[in-house]
C-alpha cells in the first residue's frame, strides 16, 4: 500500500486499466507528449506508445465524437477535457448519442466510454475554469455521473467507471489533486457505481456532501462534536447517478435532521434532489426543514471572491446549528 495524492491515484488507475485491456484508450487535448494539463496522464505516452495515448486537437465536440464512435466499435475510451467548463462543446455529443444509443438500438450497442474532466473552484481560477455543472448531466438520462472526494476512492471509482457498459462523466475536483495524501492499496480495487458511503457515523443529524465540499463537511461535523456535543453522520454520495436514495433515507431516518453541502448553484442542483428524494421517503421523520450549504446562481467569481462562493465549515456550521435548533 503507498501513500499518493489524488493526482497520482487517478493516473494508477489509468494505467491500471490500460495494462489490463488494451481496449483502453486515452485522448484528449495535450494528454500525450506533455501528460494533460494538471500533468494526470505524466507517463502514459511513453509507457503505451500514440496508438493508446492520443493527442487531439482543442476541439471538445471532436473529441467526444471520436470517443463515442471508439466505444460502439468495441474500445473502451477514457476521453480527457482539460476543464468543466469547456466540456459545453461537446454536451450535444453526449446527450444526443452516447446516452441514448442504448434506448435507440434497444440494448444490441452501448456506448462504454468516460469521460474525465477536472471540476469545481478553489485554485483560483479565470473564467469557465472553476465551474461544478454535474446537476446538467445528472438530468441527462443515460448518463452516470461519478465525482470523488478521495485518492483512494477516485482510484476505484475510475476503474469502474472504465469497466462499465454505458458512458460516465468522471468529475474531478482539481482542489483535490494534491490538497492531501491517502494510502492506496497495491493491487487494483474498485467501488460500485451508484453506492455512497458513510464516512462519519452519528446520531443527531446527516451531513450529506460530496467531492472537494466533503472535506469542510467533515471538518463542521468535527467541531459540532467538539463544540455543541452533537454527533453528525457524513455521507459521502461518490455517485450523482444513480443516486444512493437507502443509504441517505436510512440515515436520515435515524437523526431526523439533514443539511446537503456542495459547491455546484443552488437552483436545481443535486442538494435539491436529495432534499426532494428525503421528502419523498423520510418526510414524517423530519424534525426540522432540510438546508442546503451550495454555491450561489451566479458565475463562479474571480480569485479572492472565489472563497465567499464556496461552502465552507463555517457555513455547514451554522446551517447544522440552526437546524439542530429548530
């Protein structure tokens, strides 16, 4: 077991994944000679040659297509876009193919491809550089929508993500890629797709987050013990879809009381279906009104702005409490 960043899991398992099917291939904009933008394919160029490691032109939509038509004729492609916010370029390749070529042909093609692309605020960034649009892909039937918090677990959902038969955004939250080090076992392991996990257990309120906000929910739920006496349950969701619906009603059922933390805009975001499949399922064993720690229905702002944008456990903290007092 070694000790790695982010960064560093996620390039082992891509070349985890290549080495053990040469059905795998990587493309994108730089991913080759100069190993991509924040350097996660480093080494994967010279390890499997320009016939696996694919440098493209800056064309997202181009890219995209490329993948889906790699992956009705049996390869498994991993497809890089260095931004978020950049991958607008090629949602119509998604939505009006690789999601619905499994409806179309009636189950005889799927499309088995990923798609990688570095999500969220927190590095400062300029604009379309920091944006966390997971809630437009989520309401994309036919797509999986998979977003790590963890070295660790992106290394295993990454393996998945490549071995499954229909298409997966794979968001990564770049503030992750070297904020922290994880041990990460040797040999290959990998997360089902669509199964959350309880990252904290508690009695007295869930904490449900996910991606680079599950790192200042759990530093809230530290304090609330710390502080308040309070003992919080964390949930990390790992999968936008599907969506772990037991995994949050169970725990929400025992604490009564729920706060939905992430840095994506308010409005139709994930925190609202969370808050919507709890209604649905826990309403009477609510104690208090659900609340949402989000970022806000505006541009994402530039540089020392960008920590007011963000969920942080001072935020968390105080929804907690004013739910707890409810």
């Amino acid at each position: 077991m070694a000790e790695m960043n982010m960064a560093k899991a996620i390039n082992k398992a891509l070349g985890e994944a290549m080495a053990a099917d040469e059905r795998v291939i990587m493309l994108g904009a730089d991913v080759g000679v100069n190993g991509g933008v924040f350097r996660i394919t480093e080494g994967l160029y010279a390890r499997f040659g320009e016939g696996r490691v694919i440098d493209t032109p800056l064309a997202e939509s181009a890219i995209i297509g490329t993948a889906i038509g790699m992956a009705i004729y049996g390869l498994r492609p991993v497809a890089e876009i260095q931004f978020a916010g950049f991958d607008y370029y090629n949602y119509h390749q998604l939505e009006s193919h690789a999601a619905r070529f499994r409806n179309r042909t009636r189950g005889r093609i799927t499309v088995p491809m990923v798609m990688r692309a570095p999500c969220g605020g927190g590095i400062r960034a300029l604009e379309h550089h920091s944006e966390s649009r997971e809630a437009i892909y989520a309401h994309t039937p036919g797509l999986k929508v998979v977003i790590p918090s963890s070295p660790r677990n992106a290394r295993a959902l990454l393996l998945s993500a490549i071995q499954d038969p229909d298409p997966v955004i794979y968001y990564e939250p770049k503030s992750l890629y070297r904020a922290f080090k994880e041990d990460v076992p040797d040999q290959p392991e990998t997360l089902p797709l669509g199964q959350a996990r309880v990252v904290r257990s508690g009695s007295d309120i869930t904490l449900i987050s996910y991606g680079a906000s599950l790192r200042p929910t759990l530093e809230a739920a530290e304090q609330l013990q710390e502080e308040d006496g309070v003992s919080a349950e964390v949930i990390d969701l790992l999968s936008i879809v599907p969506l772990d619906t037991v995994t949050i009603v169970t725990s929400v059922k025992k604490t009564g009381r729920a706060v939905v933390v992430h840095e994506g805009p308010r409005s139709c975001g994930i925190g609202a279906e969370v808050a919507a499949r709890i209604n649905e399922d826990s309403l009477l064993y609510l104690e208090a009104p659900i609340k949402r720690i989000t970022g806000y229905d505006v541009p994402i702002p530039y540089f020392s702005k960008e920590k007011y944008f963000l969920p942080d456990a001072d935020k968390i903290l105080q929804a907690a409490r004013q739910t707890l007092s409810f």
